[in-house]
C-alpha cells in the first residue's frame, strides 16, 4: 500500500510497454515500474500489424498488478502516451474496426509521389512542419483512400493509437493534440486539421477526431475496466502528452 497519491503512467513504446508509477516517497518523487509487457507486431498477407489486442492486455494486466501494489484507493489517475503515426478506425459505438496497420507497412510505397500530383510538398510542410517519412499518418491515410478494400467507409472516427487506449479506459473518444501533429496533416498555427491536406487525400473531414489538450480530464474508468482491475471508481484518466517524445520532453 502506497502512503499517499499515486500517479500511473501508461507508457507503449514500439517495442514494449511499462506501467510506471509516480509516488512521494520521504517528499521526493519516485519512480517505479510495476510491470513491463512486449509489443510486437505480426505480418499477415504481406502487410504488417499491431496486435492492439495483446497491447490491450498489457495495460490491464499492469494496471491490475498496480492495484495489488498500491491499493485502489491510493491510485488517483491514469496517463497514456505511445509512438506517433499509427491510428485505427472505429465505428459509431466506439468498436476497433480491423486491425492497426505497422507504421513499416509496405502500403505507403510511392504515396508521397502520389499526393505531390494534388499538392506540393512546399504546401504540406508549410501546413504542418513536418519531415516527410514513409511512416507517417499523412502517405498511410492515401494509401488508406486508395485501398479498395479499406474499412475507411464503415469508419465514424479515425483514432491515433494512445487515444485508442483512452477510450478503451473511458469510451471518451478524442485525439491528443501531441501526437496529431506526427499525423502531418495538423496545422499546428491554426491548431485544428488541415482542410488542405483532408481534400489533398480525399479523406472525409468527419471521420477526424475533435481534439484535446495535455492535463484534460477524460472522467473515471469505466466500470467493466474497474472490474477487470479492481481500481477504484475514484481513479480518473487524464490526458498527458499522447506521444511518447512530447511527454519525454515535457
């Protein structure tokens, strides 16, 4: 049992995922890791995928040893961060649709060339400042557009993965401002989506989330999460900085 309040992070790296919390001990921080779980991705038919699933159970199984730790009562909120770049989609009632493709999936082949027949590359980074890489959200959503086979038009939303997890937690449904902007297609001057870089893709504007800032509060964990790990109704999920590396800085 902790003596006082106890902050846990959920922190999901590309290759792992920790839960770690934060506690006074003797009137300075402390540190510790309850748990520690891999994150691997699977190919399946020549595409390559997050097993969100298994990334799911990590969380809760480490939130649950937390509990066993601390106590429910001593556990005051939860913060997400993970990688940027990759989403998925979900339906009117907040259900993944599909699996999360890989941000090394080989889909965004050629998708840069592709785009730059709708608009330049001076356009795109003048939006949104951002170097062009095959992972990022912007070439993944093309290739998403052009797919036939795309679960795009059954989508409500679109989530980033760590605003995946938040609903998960609390069927709140929002996109941290942090990592919206690794999606490059978010203009961090006007702090809203590029209508721009939405037409360039044909991407439907209303499958975009609204958006959220750092220190939101996103309400209690839902009921069946507290059953699962026995925290209590007491404990609130409150937005951090969603990628990983706006979190390190912060």
């Amino acid at each position: 049992m902790a003596d006082g309040a106890v902050f846990l992070a959920v922190d999901l790296g590309a290759g792992s995922g920790r839960i770690i919390a934060g506690l006074m001990l003797g009137g300075r921080l402390s540190l510790e890791e309850v748990y520690r779980f891999e994150n691997e991705p699977f190919e399946e038919g020549g595409n390559l995928y997050w097993d969100f699933e298994k990334l799911w159970a990590g969380v809760v199984e480490g939130l649950r040893l937390s509990v066993v730790r601390y106590g429910a009562e001593s556990i005051c909120s939860i913060g997400v961060d993970t990688w940027g770049v990759d989403y998925g989609f979900i339906d009117k009632n907040g259900k993944l649709l599909g699996k999360i493709r890989h941000y090394r999936d080989p889909r965004t082949k050629n998708m840069y060339e592709d785009l730059e027949k709708r608009v330049s590359k001076d356009v795109i980074f003048e939006k949104t400042g951002i170097q062009f890489m095959n992972i990022n959200t912007l070439p993944q959503m093309r290739a998403e557009v052009k797919n036939p086979d795309s679960l795009l038009p059954l989508a409500d939303q679109f989530l980033m993965v760590p605003d995946l997890i938040n609903l998960s937690l609390t069927g709140q449904a929002f996109c941290e401002r942090t990592n919206a902007s690794t999606t490059q297609f978010y203009n961090p001057i006007k702090k809203d989506w590029s209508r721009t870089l939405f037409e360039a893709l044909a991407l439907p504007l209303d499958v975009a989330p609204k958006f959220v800032s750092p220190g939101t509060d996103l309400g209690i964990v839902k009921a069946s999460i507290r059953d699962q790990t026995g925290l209590s109704s007491e404990t609130r999920v409150v937005t951090v900085g969603a990628h990983d590396t706006a979190s390190a800085v912060a």
